[in-house]
C-alpha cells in the first residue's frame, strides 16, 4: 500500500499568470516565493510552495502528494506499474522546477494528473503574505471524479487514503487525522473542483466575505458550516475558473478503531448546517452519479 504523508501542492495552468500572480498576492492572502520558468510560486505555510500557477492550459491540473523517502517514492511507482497504471518518472529538470529531489507521474481511475514525490523542500523563512487573510496553510483540495466509487476504491486500496464521511456518493478522504484532505465529486469534468486554505477563525472568514465583495469577486457559498467536518467555510471565484475556499475548524479524527463513516445525503443541508445554499454545480446535485456513468 503506497502511504501518503501529505498533499503537498497543485499546479494550475494559466492564460494570464500576471493576473494569477496578482489574484493570489492580493486577494486570496498568499505569498510571492519566486517567478522563474513560466511559473509563479505561493506559499501558505512552512512549506516552500503549494501552489503553482504556470503558463499555459488552464485545463491542466497537477496535484503533488507526499511520501516518506525516495525508497517508498520507487516502491509506490513498481506498485502502480504492477497495477496496470502508466507511470512516468519525472526529469531532473522538472524535479527542480518542483523543488524536489524525485518524482513520478500518473493518471487516477478518472484521468486526474496526480504526482507522487519526496524530499520536498521547506522554506527558512516564516509565511508573511501580502493581505493579511489569517491562512494557517493549503489543507485539501476537491477534484472532478468521473466515477466516484472507482476512485475512492483506487485511493483507499492502493493508497492508505480512508474515507471519512459520504455526501451522495462523493466521498471525503483522510490521509491524517484531519477530516479530509480530498473530497472526490461526481462530474462529467476532470481536475481540481476546489482548493482550500484553512485560516485562523471565524473572524477571517467574515473579514474575507466583505473583503471579497469590495473587490467584486464572485462568492459561491457561504458563510457556513459543513455539517460533515464541522468546518466553517467561504467558497469564491479564482481565475480560470478554478473555485478557492477558506475555512476554519476542521475536525480531526484521532480514533481510528471507533470511527464510522457517516452517510448524508445528497442535499443541501448536507454541505452547510447554517442554510447558505450554494452556486456550485457539484454541491448541487445537479450531476448525479447515474448521469456521469450513462455520460
């Protein structure tokens, strides 16, 4: 079983990565590490980057997760293999523009662009970013699934991913104690649905909800409460497309012995206890899971 450790970045394509750079310093709270290689760099924490946009596709989607060294990154890219999945190593020059030592690449069930790396590198300096968002760190992403029980199959029995809770039939994913670090939702699209940095409190979710709507950027859902996670959430628009969200609270699941995934319907009320109603087709339901099998 190839043991995640931590999801580590995403990368995203661009068609305007001056406007990205601008959108991610300015609005969204993270800070500038570099441009360099068609790329720029954020981070949101203690790590060098999580968060890359690059110049080119905004349809291409990288997401990075963790292993513990370069053993297990070899022994993860023969069980792939072994498997039936196409596995790529990535060049040392890529590596570099990753700011790692070794990496591979791989295509999920559903064709989502997931590498695999170790030895990421750390930053020396302490996260200072340019708006004050109160980010403690990118914590977990949502990605289109064109078959949810196929990828949730794939995460939880290759990988050591466990499901923490069900939405219809998107499941929340752990690879720690904290709730989910992926929540995979049933689309007729593949690539990152949404991207979320946890922030210190309620407050920096208000201060941001108003913040957002002074500078016109569209929110999708919220203020709220995800009765799953417990966490309080704000949904909003990024470039290209791409839906960012902050929340604050999440649950971590300390107890695996007594822990039981919990069902909850494919509702509104499932994705906030508060009432907000949300502008996401995803959270909708308005692609049911018998609608993308038939697709």
């Amino acid at each position: 079983m190839i043991s995640l450790k931590d999801i580590r970045y995403v990368r995203l394509g661009t068609t305007n990565l001056d406007d990205a750079a601008r959108y991610a310093t300015k609005v969204l709270g993270l800070e500038l590490v570099r441009r360099d290689r068609g790329g720029a760099y954020m981070r949101s924490d203690s790590r060098d980057h999580t968060l890359v946009y690059t110049a080119g596709d905004p349809r291409e989607h990288v997401v990075a997760f963790e292993v513990g060294s370069l053993a297990e990154l070899d022994a993860a890219g023969s069980e792939l293999d072994n498997s039936g999945y196409i596995v790529k190593a990535v060049t040392r020059g890529e590596c570099e523009q990753r700011w790692v030592d070794a990496a591979v690449v791989f295509n999920d069930p559903s064709g989502n662009t997931i590498e695999l790396i170790a030895r990421p590198a750390h930053s020396g300096r302490r996260y200072f970013p340019t708006r004050d968002a109160g980010i403690t760190g990118f914590s977990h992403i949502g990605l289109h699934s064109l078959s949810p029980s196929k990828d949730e199959a794939f995460w939880t029995t290759l990988c050591n991913a466990r499901v923490s809770d069900w939405i219809g039939e998107a499941p929340l994913l752990r690879i720690d104690p904290v709730h989910h670090r992926m929540a995979l939702f049933p689309s007729k699209l593949t690539g990152v649905q949404h991207i979320n940095h946890q922030v210190e409190s309620i407050d920096d979710i208000m201060r941001s909800y108003y913040f957002l709507r002074e500078q016109n950027v569209k929110v999708r859902f919220g203020p709220g409460r995800h009765p799953t996670s417990g966490a309080m959430f704000l949904y909003f628009d990024g470039p290209d497309g791409m839906i960012y969200e902050y929340s604050s609270g999440v649950s971590h699941i300390t107890d695996e012995a007594g822990h039981r995934p919990r069902q909850f319907p494919a509702a509104n009320s499932s994705f906030c206890a508060w009432g907000s109603k949300p502008d996401i087709p995803e959270f909708e339901g308005a692609i049911s899971f018998a609608e993308t099998v038939d697709a």
